[in-house]
C-alpha cells in the first residue's frame, strides 16, 4: 500500500456579525454579577447577528475572505461541506447556495453535514480521506462551519449565544496544518444535554449535565488517543478545545492537566496556571470576543492561535478536541507548517472584531425580534426597516413565496474587482450567479 500523503488544511478565514454586546450590558439587564459571565463563563462579548444575516451569510463570508485573500483557483474544489446545526431549511444545504455564490464548478460534490458542533469536525475528516484517497483526482476539498448560536432570553445559556463562520480549505502538502495521521479517537453516546426541536429557534439545553457530557467525551477521547498514537503530554505545544465559552476550555484543560499529574505521580511539572497560560490561553482571545460559534468554535481557537502566536507555533504539534452535544466527540492533533508565521496578523479576526459595533440591551432584543419577522414567510414582500451593511458578501432580504432572498454585497464585488479568483470568462459571472439564488 502507498503511503499516505500528508493532508491538512491549507488556508483558513473567518466571518463574524458586524455588532456585538459587551457581557457587562447583558449582566446589567439580567440583574447579575458581572464578574459571573466575565469571569465565571469567560465571556467579554458576544457577537450578535443582524437581522438580515443568517448561516449562510456567515459562510458566504467566509468562504468569500478565504478565496480571494489566498487566491485560490476555483477550479481545483472538488467537494464542499458545510458543518452547521443552524441550517435555514430542511432539504436545500447551505452548501448549494454557496456553490452558486462561488461560481463552483458543476462537478463539485456539495452537501451540509449536522451533529451539534461536532459537524464541522465531521466534515473536515471525511474531506480528509477524501483528498488522501485522490477521489476527487487531486483536487481540493472547502469546508465551512457556520452558525447562530441563540439562546431564551433570560436563560443560563443566554451569554454564551455568539454567531460566525470559519472556512477551511483542506488539500494535499498544506501550508498551515498537517493531520497526525494516527488511529481515530471518536466517542459517541445517545445523551439529551443540548438540542433543538425544528419547531424551535432557540436551543434547549440543561447546561450542568452538557458540562458533565462534554468532560466524560474529552477524558474518552483523550485516553484513548494517547493509547492509540503513542502520544503524550510533553508532544502538545498547545491544547485547543471546543469553546461552547472560555471557561469550558478552562474546565477541559483542568481534566488533561490533573489526568497527567496523576500519571507523573509527583515528578516535576508546571503549576496548574502556568501550564493552562502556555499552552491553551493563547487560542481563546477571539473566541472571549464572539461567544460560542458551535460548528466553528474549535476551528475559531485555531485561527486566532495562527494569528497571535504564528511564528512562535510553526513547526510544532497540536491537540484538538471537538465536541458535539447529543453526542459525538473527537480528539486528534495536527503540525502546524513551518511558515505559519505568514499567518501572524494576516487571518483578519481581530481586524474584523476591532471594527465591530456595540449595541446596547435595546438594540440586541430589535435585532432579535427583527430576525424572527425577516424569518416568516412573505417577509420580504411586507418590508423591514433594516438596510443591510453593505460591507458583508450576502444579505438576507426575508421570504418570498417560501424561498429566501439573497443578495450580493459590498465585500463580493471589491474582493472580486481586486483579487479574482478565477478568470471571468472561466466561470458564470458574478450576475449570472445571483440570478441562481434569487426567486
Ligand atoms: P449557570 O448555571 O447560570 O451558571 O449557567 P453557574 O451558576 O454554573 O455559574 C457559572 C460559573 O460562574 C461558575 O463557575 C460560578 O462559580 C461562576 P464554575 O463553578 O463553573 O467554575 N460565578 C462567578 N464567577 C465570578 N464572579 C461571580 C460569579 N458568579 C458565578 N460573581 C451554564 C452556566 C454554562 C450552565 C449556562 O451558561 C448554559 O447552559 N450554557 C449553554 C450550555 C453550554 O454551553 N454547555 C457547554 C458544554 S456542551 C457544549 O459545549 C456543546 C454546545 O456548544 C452545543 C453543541 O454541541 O452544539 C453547547
């Protein structure tokens, strides 16, 4: 048998709303200490969304920012997989309208994957196959994880809501992450700790027992893949977690650190805080900055680590671990390329969180109740009051006749005009392309 090649992800970028609300606000209205979503959740903001963006905006802005930004030929996708648990229809996936959106060509595979937030975790492992196995005559896989994480109003899961988008393109010799290409660490059990009847915009969640879900999958996941690789605690650089919020990151990294300290039975090793700062702090600014992305939290501590730390990490291994409630979890670990440092500061997370919004208590219940009125059929017939920002790839525009609008927006057509993916006469032009999408 051939060896395998090295597979990995080769770009990365991200897309969040353009507004967020400090936790602080939140606290203030829901009559709470502060100091409980600050410290205790590890929240400082949480990116809301606006009421004309919606999953498939968010990954249009994505997918968008990671194929102009890297100049990626269109032509060399072969499979696109959404990883999504807030999809906005139950047949027609995300991922078609963005193969429209892209002007992808007819040949590409497109399909949405769902488990909680393990779907994007999903997605990247089968495209990881894929790519090994040349399925796709050595073209590249695009995986996108995008959600809206949206809560009551008032409950215990309320500061922990977020929303964004992160795309990934996964390819053979990549430049940013290269899979440890070891036995599969997946733990799977039937559990009823977070889910979302269809009939439901908010999720239902009984939060202790998710935490207690979440720490039962990372020891299993954990244990087993350092039985399996021949890993240990000394070959992870930096740990990095699903970040449903910081502090679950924090719990999660307390569980690995106390297994290992009890495997060292006493021999020397760094105290607690200094082993949490060195190795999994450094992945978690952004996501204190946007909340829980769901599908692309893990994936949102990876970008921000290769955005922060790029030339410090090149070279060196990393422990991912991915969780998705209901449940499905996997640990696995990747080299980050020798080059990473071209990634310092060039992702554009924080360029895209420092140009963010604040909207105040009033402002975030409009937003949210806008977003339910844009969501009911014949929507965009009766009108809304709110004008899109036209620095986003796509709006929403609301329901006609049951099929929801979308149009391009500023971002399409400057990152287009400056950097072009593919030569015009080679694909649909960006018209011809939103004609598909509109009813
Ligand atoms: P709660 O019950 O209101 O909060 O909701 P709490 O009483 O447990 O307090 C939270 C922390 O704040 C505690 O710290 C308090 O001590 C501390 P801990 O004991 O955990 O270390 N605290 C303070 N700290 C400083 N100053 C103060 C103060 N007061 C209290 N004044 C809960 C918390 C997480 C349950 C809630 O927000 C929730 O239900 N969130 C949603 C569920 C969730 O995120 N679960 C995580 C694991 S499951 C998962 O990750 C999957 C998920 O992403 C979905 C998917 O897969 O699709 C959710």
């Amino acid at each position: 048998m051939l060896p395998r090649p090295a597979i990995g992800i080769e770009a990365i970028a991200a897309a969040f709303p353009n507004q967020y609300i400090d936790l602080g606000t939140l606290a203030e209205a829901n009559n709470v200490d502060p100091g409980k979503y600050y410290v205790g959740l590890g929240v400082n903001r949480m990116a809301v969304p606006a009421p004309h963006e919606d999953s498939v905006t968010l990954a249009a802005g994505a997918a968008f920012q990671l194929i102009h930004n890297n100049n990626v030929d269109i032509n060399d996708i072969g499979t696109l997989i959404v990883g999504t648990e807030t999809s906005v229809d139950a047949a027609k996936p995300i991922a078609v309208y963005l193969h429209g959106l892209l002007g992808l060509s007819p040949s590409c595979r497109t399909f949405d994957t769902k488990h909680a937030c393990y779907g994007g975790t999903a997605a990247l492992k089968l495209v990881a196959d894929w790519v090994a196995a040349r399925s796709g005559s050595g073209k590249k896989a695009l995986v996108v994880t995008t959600d809206i994480a949206r809560y009551e109003v008032e409950s215990p899961g309320e500061p922990t809501q977020g929303a964004g988008a992160v795309a990934m393109l996964v390819a053979e010799n990549p430049s940013l992450l290269t899979f440890d290409d070891f036995p599969e660490a997946v733990y799977t059990q039937n559990v009823m700790d977070f889910w979302r009847p269809h009939y439901l915009n908010t999720a239902v969640v009984l939060g202790h027992t998710s935490i207690e879900c979440y720490l039962e999958a990372l020891e299993q996941t954990y244990s087993q893949y350092q039985e399996l690789s021949g890993l240990k605690w000394d070959d992870y650089r930096h740990l990095l977690f699903h970040v449903p919020f910081p502090k679950m990151a924090y719990k999660g990294f307390k569980l690995l650190y106390d297994l290992e300290a009890k495997h060292r039975n006493g021999n020397p090793f760094p105290s607690f805080e200094e082993a949490f700062a060195h190795s999994a702090e450094p992945a978690l600014w952004a996501n204190r900055q946007v909340g829980n992305i769901y599908s692309g939290s893990l994936y949102l501590a990876l970008a921000s680590l290769l955005e922060r730390r790029g030339p410090e990490v090149a070279g060196t291994r990393i422990g991912l671990f991915s969780y998705g409630s209901g449940s499905c979890a996997e640990f696995f670990s990747g080299r980050i390329g020798p080059d990473a440092s071209a990634w310092a500061g060039k992702i554009g997370v924080g360029e895209a969180l420092n140009n963010r919004r604040e909207l105040n208590y009033e402002q975030y219940l409009q937003f949210r109740e806008e977003a339910d009125l844009l969501n009911q059929e014949d929507s965009y017939l009766n009108g809304s009051g709110f004008k899109p920002a036209d620095d986003r790839a796509l709006s929403f525009h609301g329901i006609r006749h049951h099929e929801r609008v979308y149009k391009p927006g500023g971002l399409v057509k400057h990152l287009e005009a400056s950097h072009p993916a593919t030569k015009e006469e080679e694909r649909p032009g960006l018209d011809k392309r939103f004609d598909d999408l509109r009813p």
